[in-house]
C-alpha cells in the first residue's frame, strides 16, 4: 500500500466498521441510535467476516476486497433497495431521521466497499514490498558485496 488513496479507504473502512460495531453493540443493548439494523444475527456475521477482509485487504489480495463489496452489497443493498421501492410505491412518504440514516448509511457502505474494491483491482502497486529505486541499486546489487580470501573469518557469530 503505497499510495495515499489506499491508506485513507483502508483506514475509512476500518472507521466505518467500528462504527458499525458500536451500532450493534447499542442495539443488542437495547440504546436507541437512531440507526436501524435489518438483522442482528446477519450483523455480527458481517462484522467477523469484515474484520478478516480489512485484515487481507491490507496484505493486498483482490479476492477479499470482492468478498467485502459483495458481502456488503447484499446486506446494505437490500436495504436501500427496501427503501427505493417504498419511495417508489406511495406518493407521499412521511420519512423520519431514523429512514434517512439508514439510506446515508447503507450508500456510505455501499460506496466504500466498491472504492475498496476498485483500488485493489486498478491501484498500480499491487505488491506490499515492490522495492524502492532509492536503495535497489545498492541493496539488489551484487557490486558491492563483501568478497572473501582464504584469510576470512567466515564464522558467523550470533551477538545478544
């Protein structure tokens, strides 16, 4: 990870899921938030399984960041997409707070796990070690290693 864009969705994500653990922390605890949970159960599942992603994302593994966009596509999509069909369906809508939080926060999810997504698949530095110009002359280089006579001492001794 060695632009800037990736370090700030990773650590946005990383915010996003904290949030999202205090979310279902107050819910299981019966605090009102304000921000509804569609399913407990499918919460605490997405909550385990996005830990690991970010964890890989991390490591750079394109896999994981399709497994973080899908698994959050399905959960928070079918909760927009609940939310378009009864804005669809009545032509007078009587939304509180509670409603349009629920929607800022399912496109939030939404948007940043496809950012995710698309820096692992489009980001030019895939790798997490892909050297540094600066030093790869003298480090990769075999023209300034150490050349050894017969007179070496070729014993390697561990210091403490």
């Amino acid at each position: 990870m060695k632009s800037l864009y990736s370090w700030l969705l990773t650590f946005f994500a990383i915010m996003f899921w904290m949030f999202r653990v205090g979310v279902a922390v107050f819910d299981s605890v019966g605090v009102q938030t304000g921000i509804p949970i569609p399913n407990g159960l499918f919460e605490v599942i997405l909550l385990f399984t996005t830990l690991a992603c970010i964890v890989l994302i991390i490591k750079r593994i394109p896999f994981f960041g399709l497994v973080y966009f899908l698994s959050y596509a399905i959960y928070f999509g079918m909760d927009l997409f609940k939310y378009i069909m009864e804005f669809m369906k009545t032509e007078e809508i009587v939304w509180g707070v509670e409603e349009y939080t629920a929607i800022f926060v399912s496109l939030i999810a939404i948007l940043l796990s496809f950012g995710v997504l698309a820096d692992l698949v489009f980001n030019r530095h895939r790798g997490n070690n892909l050297g540094d110009k600066k030093t790869d002359w003298f480090f990769k280089g075999t023209q300034y290693d150490r050349t050894f006579d017969e007179r070496a001492d070729r014993n390697e001794y561990k210091t403490k």
